[in-house]
C-alpha cells in the first residue's frame, strides 16, 4: 500500500506542469497584448500624422484667404483714402477762402484743448 509521502511527490509533479502551462499561457497572452498594443500605437500613429497634415493643410489654406481678404480690404481702404484726397482738394480749389478759415479753426480748437 502506497504512504502519503509516496503520492505527494506525484502530485507536486502534476501541479508544476499546470502551473508551467498556465505560465506558458499567460505569456503568450502577455505577448499577444503586446503585439496589440504595439499595432495600436502604429496606427494611432499613422492617424495622428495624417490629422496633422490635414489641419496644416486647412490651415495654409486659410491663411492664404485672410491674407487675401486683408489685401482687399487695404487696397479699398486706400481707394477711399485717396478718394477723400481729391474730394478735400478739389474743394480746397473750389473754396480756397473756406479751407483756409477751417484750418485756422481747427488750429485755434487744438491751441486751446492743449492749454493747460
């Protein structure tokens, strides 16, 4: 007949083989994971710098517009400036007399606000 110590070494050898197959197991999953993440990041990756091109892309693209809206916008200013130009010459020619006396007012207007 067969004594307690004559099974326990069967049965130490029975659980480190479970215990190794569950240690194989876990490894590969832990490799598996691994991979997964590995795979992940690269995609990310690959999305991430795609995104960035896209935004500088729209990014160049309105910059390009508001510096073309900006160049408008100058350019009418200037027409309207050099427009108010003629206007206040043509009317100095028309009203030597008056633009003389105008300037005088303001020239006056100004001496007494800057009085102390």
């Amino acid at each position: 007949m067969a004594t307690t110590s004559d099974m326990a070494p069967t049965r130490r050898k029975a659980g480190a083989a479970k215990t190794e197959t569950r240690e194989q197991e876990l490894e590969a999953q832990v490799a598996q994971l691994q991979a997964d993440i590995k795979a992940i990041t690269e995609t990310l990756g690959k999305l991430s710098g795609e995104k960035v091109g896209e935004a500088r892309a729209l990014a160049t693209s309105e910059v390009k517009h508001l510096q073309q809206r900006g160049q408008e916008m100058l350019d009418e200013a200037q027409g309207q400036f050099d427009q108010a130009e003629r206007q206040l010459k043509d009317t100095i020619r028309e009203k030597p007399l008056t633009a003389v006396a105008a300037a005088a007012g303001v020239g006056f207007i100004f001496a007494l606000l800057t009085r102390h």
